[in-house]
C-alpha cells in the first residue's frame, strides 16, 4: 500500500471527527428545552399577577405544555427520519424563539395556554431528532457515550443556563431591565426567545443529519475506518414502520422507559424539598440552613446526571464489546432506582446517606438516553426518529400523569401511618413502583431480544480469524470512493 494511499486514509478518519462538533451543537439543542422549562417556573409568580391568573391556572399552563410535549415526540420523530435531524432540529428551534416571543406578547390566559401549548409541542423537536443525528454518526462503540452525552450534559447545561440568567431574569422581573421593549415576565421570556434563535442558527450551520451529507461514506464503513479492531456497526436490517410498530418489544421498550420518566419526575422536584423538610423537623436546623441543605444535595444531584451519566454511557459501550446490552443496563439502572426509593422510605438518621442516594438517583434515572442506542440496534438508524418518537410518547404521557398524582398518593398514604414526614413516603413508593415495574419490562424485552437478535449480543467484536485480510480491502474501496 502506498504512502499516498496511507495519507489520504488518514485524512479521511480526521475528517470524521466532525462527529464531536454534532455532538456539541446537539447538546445545545437539547439545552434549549430545558432551559424554557426551568425558566418557565422562575416567571410563573410573575405571570400569574399580571394576567390575574390563580394556581389552577397556573397548572393548567404547566399541563398545556407538558401534554403537548408528550404528543408530538412522534410527529417529530416521523419528520426527523423523513427530512433529517438537521433540519428538524434548526426549524424547531427557529420556531421555538418565535412563539417564546409571541407568548410574551400574551393579553390574556386564552392566548398564554395557546403559545404554551404551541411551545410544548415544539420542545419536543430536540431529543427524539438529536437522537436520529446520533445514530448516523457515532458506531456502536461510541454510540452509548454520545446519547448520554448530549441528553445529561445538555440537560445539565440547560439548568445551569437557567440559574445564570436568574439575576437577569430577577432584574427584569423588579422593573429594573428589559428587552426590546419588554420587561417583567415579558422581557425575560424575550431572553429566552434570543437564545434559541441564536442557537438554531448554530445548529443550522453546524450540524449536519448524516456523514453522507459531507461526502463521507456512510456509518457501516466509519467504524473500519475509526477503529480496524472493532465491529462495523452490529446493526441488524433495516425493518418497516408498520412492523415496528406491531411488534411488542417496542411497548416493552415504552415501559422500560416510563420507569425513568417517572423518576425525572419525582426526583428533580420533591427530594430537595423532602431533604429540607428533613433537615428542619429530624435535625433541628432553621428554614434557611434546611433550604442550602436541599438545594446542595440538589446540586449533588445535577453533578451525577451532569457527569456521571455519560461515564455509564461510555461503561456501556465497553460492556457491549462483552455481550451486555443497552437493555440489561438500562434494567440494572431502574432496580437500582427502585432500590434509592426504597431507602428514602426508611428513616435515614442523617444527611450523609442522603448524599449518596442524590449523587446515584442523578446517574442512574438519567440512563434513559440508552435506550436511543437500544432502538438503533434493535431495528436500525433509518426507523429511529419514528421509533423513539413512539416510546417517548407512551413515557411522557405516563411521566405527566404520575406528576399529577403524585401529591395525592402522599396524602393518602399518610392517613394510615404516623411515621413522620409520611407526605413523602407515598411519592417515594410511586417512585419505587414504577422503577421496579420498568425493570421486569426490561427483563422481559432482553429475553425477547436475545431470541429474536443474538447477533447483537456481539455487536462491537470480531473475530481475530475474520479481520486479517479484510480491513485493508474496505479501507482502499472507501478511500477510492470518497
């Protein structure tokens, strides 16, 4: 082989590095639906006394969004695999800023429960698509870093976003600032509106749906050309929608993936809240010492989805090269959850567990974005946006509901007990309950798996007697055709 030909290898591997700027410009897409999200509760209070809205309104509000979120994880999921991540992510984006801005505009609750659920439903155009984006360009042994990736580190990016632009937002919210014209609520929805247009300009001019679209050969060839030593991809054939959809592991998969929607959640929202409560009534601490105490181990939480989740995404595509799948990890993650749940029933007789419990909770209930993985090889790259589309759908629904329910499992549970703080147990038992179901789910759809898919068992593997004599055949016929 020449030198030439060495050369010009080598400079197509390098080339695919790109993938890392589409993961980059994917986590900032992502950042953007959690930022509205969280942004969303630092301007309620405002909201609410400007269009004279009471707390069933404000709920109404959250729910509009939430629902909407749910129902078009499908859709979008349909249009990504039809026209590509790239354009459904940059469009989603665009049009996010431009309701944001509309629904700072909003005179009356009418119009502020239409924008909201105009905006919900186009929140959902970053995870599903980042996903389908994901799939074509990371191989099986990057494949579980890059979706933990971009879904615990955007996530994470989008929460802090949110507290950053707190003294801004404050700003606004006490008249001292605005934007455009804009002030209070108003201005810092605006806020928001300018950072997704920023950002969906970034994602229109970086990232691009496929390597094809750079003239790169397609994914099947880039893991011979990134790593000789590893599997192309282990994906099995390309298999219609409608057969997808008739097929039970994808409801298997709906219910694996509810057990983590129920735990985002619970968790994010009550176990600062119980941890203060704790502090206040067990260890004696005053209403402010109590609050910094909730919100460190909430802190500790973040850090563990922020930083932790993709460790145990990168953990997974070592642990495929062994014969353990997407699937088994995600059952260990939500019985492991089950098992934190069960432990903040109990009566703790200190913080110290505590922290433990937060750090795990924050790793272990953000493993959902394996199942993105899963999806690609189970049925393929070309179905995912559909596929995942549909799980999220079933997920979110399920996750909306058990937000809606949670509060009164509390109060009910706690009219047959006297432990204290026993307002939190039946919030903790829902938890445990819907974690622990989620991973007989999963036990079952790694038995239907394994039957009907042992091939992928040993995806990322070949065997020393195949290699020898083929890698340098496929690196010549890529080179001649790139």
């Amino acid at each position: 082989m020449t030198r030439q030909h060495d050369d010009d290898k080598k400079r197509l591997r390098q080339r695919y590095e790109y993938r890392w700027l589409v993961l980059a410009s994917g986590l900032l897409a992502y950042a953007i639906s959690h930022l509205i999200r969280w942004n969303y509760a630092s301007i309620a209070t405002s909201l609410a006394r400007d269009l004279r809205v009471d707390q069933h309104g404000l709920g109404v509000l959250s729910a509009s969004f939430f629902y909407a979120y749910a129902l078009a994880q499908t859709p979008w999921g349909m249009l990504t695999d039809r026209y590509g991540g790239r354009i459904t992510v940059a469009a989603g984006s665009l049009l996010m800023a431009a309701c944001l801005f509309g629904f700072s505009t909003s005179a009356s609750f009418t119009e502020a429960v239409i924008w909201r659920t105009v905006i919900g439903g186009l929140s959902a155009a970053f995870y599903v698509p980042v996903a389908g984006i994901m799939a074509h360009w990371f191989t099986a042994r990057e494949r579980g870093l890059s979706h933990t990736a971009y879904a615990g580190l955007g996530g994470g990016l989008g929460e802090a976003m949110t507290f950053l632009l707190l003294p801004v937002v404050n700003a606004m919210l006490a008249g001292q600032h605005a934007i455009l014209g804009y002030e209070g609520w108003r201005g810092a929805t605006v806020l928001v509106a300018l950072i997704a247009f920023v950002i969906g300009i970034i994602c229109w001019v970086v990232l691009r749906s496929r390597p094809e679209e750079m003239g790169l050969p397609a994914l099947d060839t880039l893991a011979q050309l990134h790593d000789p030593r590893t599997v192309t991809t282990g994906l099995p054939p390309e298999v219609p929608v409608r057969t997808i959809l008739k097929d039970p592991m994808l409801w298997l998969f709906s219910l694996l993936f509810s057990g983590f929607i129920i735990a985002l959640r619970l968790v994010p929202g009550w176990l600062p809240v119980y941890i203060s409560d704790l502090s206040m009534e067990r260890m004696g601490r005053s209403a402010t010492q109590a609050i910094a105490v909730g919100g460190t181990l909430g802190a500790l939480y973040v850090a563990g989805r922020s930083f932790g989740t993709p460790l145990a995404g990168k953990l997974s595509d070592a642990l495929l090269a062994k014969g353990i799948s997407r699937v088994m990890g995600m059952t260990a993650g939500v019985f492991i959850a089950a098992l934190l749940f069960l432990l903040l029933t109990l009566d703790l007789p200190s913080i110290a567990p505590l922290v433990v419990v937060s750090i795990l909770m924050g790793v272990t209930i953000n493993l959902f974005p394996l199942m993105n993985a899963a999806v690609v090889e189970v049925w393929g790259m070309r179905a995912t946006g559909t596929a995942l589309g549909v799980i999220n759908t079933v997920a979110q629904l399920v996750g909306a509901s058990t937000v809606a329910i949670s509060g009164l499992f509390g109060v009910q549970l706690g009219d047959w007990t006297s432990a204290a703080l026993v307002q939190y147990r039946g919030i903790w038992y829902l938890g445990l309950v819907g974690c622990a179901g989620a991973g007989l789910a999963g036990v079952a759809c790694e038995r239907r798996r394994q039957r009907r898919y042992p091939d992928v068992q040993e995806a990322g593997q070949v065997q020393a007697e195949k290699r020898e004599g083929q890698i340098d055949a496929v690196d010549d016929r890529v080179v001649d055709d790139a």
